[in-house]
C-alpha cells in the first residue's frame, strides 16, 4: 500500500504527460501476415504533441532501473498506425516505468522503433507459431501463471490439457 503510494506521488511530481489525449487503453486486433494468428492488445495511451506528432506509452511497473524490449511498442506502433490514430512516421513510443524501489521512483524509457523491427517481430513470431503448430513448446511456468486466461489451454498447467 505505501508503495503504491510512493510511486503514485512519484508520477505525480514529474508527469510523463505530452499533450492532448487521442486514445485510452485503446483495443486493436492485426493480422501481421496470413501465417499468423491475430494479434490482439490494447494500447495503454495515445498523445498529440505541440508539433503534431504523437507519443504512444506503455506503463510498466518494476523492481529496478531498465530498458524493456521493444517489441511491444513495435506492435504497439503497427496497431496505432493501421487504426489511423497516429502516423507511423511522426510517432514516438515509450515505456513509463513505474520503479518499486526503497524511494519509488519514474523512469521514462524512449524506444527507436521502425519498419525494420516490425519485419524482424514479425519473422520471430512466424518462426515461433510453426514451432507451436508442429506441437513444440517450452513451457516456463512461474508466478504469472497464477490467473492466466489460457491455463486450461495449458500443458504444464496442472489443470490444463497436457498438466498433471
């Protein structure tokens, strides 16, 4: 609870606001490409800046000072772009992060993002959804585990199809 406290105050002293607000946990669903399922998500936040450009944010929450993976916002990116609420060319995407630290703490983490990483993401996830249509997996149960929408899709779920 104190920590919550401490991180909401730390975001309040230092806003990682840039404008006018265009979307809110906006909802996109993209087909990448005809050998992928879709790809479903909601975008956190959407801004128009003073220039007429726009910034896509994605909050996070964590233990320490870091630079997530880009992945995210590329799709993040790619979804904005194809729902015409941002111009691919004049978008800027970054994570704000929100530190669990002994003095809570906001770091903001700009992430260069272009068509060259969408073609990367996207060989990625093909290379991977054939892999998991021939039936190979590699399961890596943890905590997040706990309340997941797929559990009974699960083999290493112990309630799910192949668990034990």
């Amino acid at each position: 609870k104190g920590l919550a406290r401490g991180m909401l105050r730390s975001y309040l002293a230092r806003p990682a606001s840039s404008g006018e607000v265009v979307a809110v946990e906006e909802p996109f669903a993209l087909e990448l490409t005809e050998a992928l399922p879709q790809v479903e998500g909601r975008i956190d936040l959407i801004e128009r800046t003073g220039d007429g450009g726009c910034v896509l944010t994605d909050y996070k929450t964590a233990r320490s000072r870091r630079t997530p993976s880009p992945d995210q916002l590329v799709l993040y990116r790619e979804a904005a772009a194809r729902l015409g609420l941002a111009d691919a060319e004049r978008l800027r995407v970054r994570y704000v992060l929100l530190l669990k630290t002994a003095s809570a703490d906001v770091q903001v983490v700009e992430v260069p993002v272009g068509p060259a990483d969408l073609e990367r993401l996207i060989s990625t996830y093909v290379s991977a959804w054939r892999e998991i249509e021939r039936g190979c997996s590699f399961p890596r149960t943890g905590w997040w585990c706990e309340g997941c929408q797929w559990a009974q899709h699960c083999d290493s779920h112990p309630g799910g199809l192949g668990g034990a």
